[in-house]
C-alpha cells in the first residue's frame, strides 16, 4: 500500500533469472500520486478548535442568561426560559430546542 492505494507485490515484485526484480516505474508512479497534493496543505486543528470554543462559550452565555432569567421568574417553565433566550440577542440564532438542551449545563 502507497498513499491510500493498494496494489498486490506481484504487481512491483518480478522473480526471474534466480533473483528478485522491483519495477521501479510502477512504485515512481504509485509515489508521485501519493505526494501530489497541495505541499502548502497541512492538515490543521486550529479552526476546529476555535469552533469548539466558540460554541462553549455561547453555551455558558446561555446558562448565564438561564441562571438570570431563572432568578427573577423562577416559577417558569424551561422551554418558557429557552424562548426568551432565543429572542435576546444572546440566542444568536439558534432554536428553541437547541438552547434548551444546553442551558443547563
């Protein structure tokens, strides 16, 4: 196996004249395909990494806006406070049942 592909050793191995033989032009060609991609790519973490942060803090925003919302009405219901957080601005978009599911913590 080179690079992802698969090839069988009868395919790169020759037994002839008592000895073993490679062909070369087939594992060249079989490397040149394996180290054809973008020499600049390096596979990075970073902006997954920025993403997770990201969404834990608008995660905490929410169980702050909870634990506010929760303080002053706190004979209410958690999809009533999931409705209020997703109509202010710290909702950022996202549904009703999104928010409830994570407001808690």
């Amino acid at each position: 196996m080179i690079g992802g592909n698969l090839l069988p050793l009868t395919a790169v191995v020759t037994y002839g004249d008592g000895r073993f033989d490679l062909d070369r032009a087939t594992v060249l060609r079989l490397v040149d395909a394996a180290t054809t991609g973008d020499p600049r790519y390096s596979p990075s973490t970073v902006r997954r990494e920025a993403r997770k942060i990201e969404t834990r803090s608008m995660h905490e925003g929410w169980q702050r806006e909870y634990r506010r919302l929760r303080a002053s009405h706190p004979d209410r219901s958690g999809v009533w406070y999931a409705r209020k957080i997703a109509s202010s601005p710290a909702g950022g978009g996202k549904s009703v049942d999104t928010i409830r599911k994570h407001m808690t913590g």
